[in-house]
C-alpha cells in the first residue's frame, strides 16, 4: 500500500457501532458461558463498559448540527453536550462532538 492509499471500508460509522454491539454480546455471552474464572458477571460488565465507551467515541465522529445559539455572542450550541460555540469549530471543545455547520435549505 502507497504512503497516501488507505483502507476504504463499505460501510459507515453507523454499522461500525452496530458490529461492535454485536460483538459486545457475543463476548458477554461466551463469558458467562466461560465463566473460567468465577468472575462472569464482573466481566460482563467490564465488556459492556469498554464496547460502550467505544460506541461512544464512534458516535461523536458522526457530524451533528449545532443548536439555535442559547448564549449572547454565541454560533450556535453543541448538540451533545450543549456547550456555546463563538466561532464554527469543527469539532465541540468541550466533549469533541464532530460539527455539521453547513447550511441547510
């Protein structure tokens, strides 16, 4: 692979997160079937804890449009966490949102 080719993949963020939930489960399920080490239970919660917070992250990278500004001064307000925009960031500095500040008509 050239140093500027990279990896096109055919599907988006949305079913990445859908395959990673999948996943999810079906780690959750072999441990508790497992269950190797007395712990099921806890690592099902540990699974679900790291997969969710890689959700999570996916999901921010999904452009959203800001909000009508709710603060004087302020673009606009980001959709996630609602923190005040004063210029069009691309990104909310606060949670990393990905903003979406193009116009719809």
């Amino acid at each position: 692979m050239k140093k500027d080719e990279y990896l096109e993949l055919p599907w988006d963020i949305e079913h990445t997160i859908e395959h990673l939930d999948t996943i999810r489960d079906y780690m959750q399920e072999d441990a508790l079937l497992k269950n190797s080490d007395g712990r099921g239970k806890e690592d099902v919660k540990e699974i679900a804890f790291d997969f969710n917070r890689a959700s999570a992250a996916l999901q921010k990278q999904i452009p959203r449009r800001p909000y009508a500004p709710l603060t004087l001064g302020s673009v606009g307000t980001c959709p996630a966490c609602s923190a005040a925009h004063f210029s069009e960031r691309n990104y909310c500095y606060h949670c990393g949102q990905k903003l979406d500040w193009s116009v719809k008509e």
